[in-house]
C-alpha cells in the first residue's frame, strides 16, 4: 500500500495530469525503500528522469528541496540536477 504522503497527483506539463502512482509502479523496490524513507522527512516523489548511462533516477521534493534515488536505491540529498520551473 503507498502512501498518501508519499505519492500525489502530479500536473505533467508534457501530457497533463499524471497519476504519480504510476511513476511509483515504474521504480525498483530499491528505489520504493529510498523514497519511502524520504517520505518519513517529508518528501514526495515528483518524477522519473530517465538517463542514459544510468537507468531511471526518482526525484523526490520537499519544499524547494530536492533529493534523488538511483535505480540501486543510493539516495542523494545534495544532487546535481536542473530543475526547470
């Protein structure tokens, strides 16, 4: 069972609305431990970035705080990621 706090409907500006739960279904059970951690703090899953030389990278905010989870599940509370607004 997710959590509310974990994952919410999300507006994607490419398709509009997006059911977050179905970028919960994408990530490994790796990746689900580590957001789910990040939700006790407050975080909530806001995407999926796919890249190439590493496979699918959660992206978890609070705030205007942002964190990632790797597809091993290694969790980056300082990541070098752009955000656009």
């Amino acid at each position: 069972m997710i959590s509310e706090n974990v994952v919410k409907p999300v507006r994607e500006r490419r398709r509009g609305l997006f059911d977050a739960t179905q970028w919960w279904e994408r990530l490994s059970m790796d990746q689900k431990f580590g957001v789910y951690q990040l939700a006790k703090f407050g975080y909530e899953l806001a995407f999926i970035r796919n890249l190439a030389d590493a496979g699918p990278l959660a992206v978890v905010r609070r705030n205007q705080d942002y964190a990632t989870v790797s597809h091993s599940g290694e969790v980056n509370l300082r990541p070098n990621i752009v955000i656009r607004d």
